[in-house]
C-alpha cells in the first residue's frame, strides 16, 4: 500500500488552476502551493526527474525552479506582467510528466534552463495571487516548494527501492495526463 498511494494521487490528480483565497502570511504562502494540484505536480515531477536523472541534476534542478520561481514572484511584485503564464504553467505540467514517461535524458544546463522558466511562470502566478505582505508570503511558499521538490525526490527513492522503472514511468504518464485533461477541458 505504501507503494500504490502515491501513485494512485498522481494519477487521480485533475488540475485546479486558480486557488485564491487562503489568506496572507507565511501560513497563507505555504497553503497556496499546496491547493494547486498543477503547482503540486509540477513540483513532484521536478523532484522525481531530477532524482532520477541523477548527477549534478538532483540539486541543480530544483535549485534552477527555486530561483526563478522567486524571481517570477519578484518581477509581479515589481510591476511587470509575465506573459502566458497559465499557459506555461500547463506546459510544465504536461512536458515535465513526459520528460520522465519517457525517461528523457537532458544535459543539466537544459533541464535547469526548461525548469526555470517553468519556475518564473508559477512564481509570477503566486505573485498575482498575494494577500497580505510579500516576503512573508513568499517564505510560506517557497517553504512548500522545497517540501513538495523533495516529495517528488522522495518519490524516486521509494521507486529505486522496487527496482523496477516503470512506476516512474507510469508517475510520469499520470502527471502528463493530469496537464493534458486541463488543456482538454480549457477548449
């Protein structure tokens, strides 16, 4: 069972994309990420292929969505307006779940580039969607991203321990369904 559960999340998972309305602070930060099951997937799917991609890429990675997502939170806090936002945010979800279906190997200065800009976007999104003061905000979220960046992480431990790679194949096909389902039911 321990093994089927967080399968089974991935793959019953259906995006919400607006999920305002959970208060300001640190404590209104670290709910924001976590009532979003697009951000939630894309932070476990960066978690999962950078662990399983190994090598410089299990720090850098992560490190890479960390950064820019503060950044894009930075640029809305700032006044600039980060286009197609939703629109990427879709696409992280879609193209990460692939990257690992198809157990896609990318150099890690590529994979760190996609997932910045990946990061900018949903950064921009919490920034739009701020209530209450900025940095304690952004501490609350950011706090969740690591905490979902090494779920995802944690994730590729628990399947290494099967030794088997299809569970995280089919983790991946989950979360690139789950984003494909949105971009369908958007039209």
């Amino acid at each position: 069972m321990k093994r089927i559960l967080p399968l089974a999340l991935v793959l019953i998972a259906t995006p919400a994309l607006a999920h305002p309305g959970h208060g300001g602070g640190f404590a209104g930060g670290f709910a924001h990420p976590m009532t979003g099951l697009d951000h939630v997937l894309a932070m476990l799917a960066i978690g999962l292929w950078a662990a399983v991609s190994g090598h410089g890429a299990r720090l850098a990675w992560p490190a890479a969505f960390m950064a820019a997502m503060a950044a894009g939170f930075g640029l809305t806090q700032a006044g600039f307006v980060v286009p197609q936002i939703e629109t990427m945010i879709l696409a992280s979800v879609v193209l990460l779940g692939s990257a690992i279906a198809l157990r896609l190997e990318a150099p890690v200065w590529l994979g760190a580039a996609a997932i910045a800009a990946f990061g900018i976007a949903h950064g921009a999104a919490h920034g739009m969607e701020l209530q209450g003061a900025p940095l304690p905000f952004a501490g609350g979220f950011l706090m969740a991203s690591v905490v979902l960046l090494a779920a995802g992480s944690g994730l590729a431990a628990m399947f290494a321990r099967i030794g088997a790679g299809w569970p995280v194949r089919i983790a991946g096909t989950g979360v690139a369904l789950a984003g494909l389902a949105h971009v369908a039911s958007a039209i």
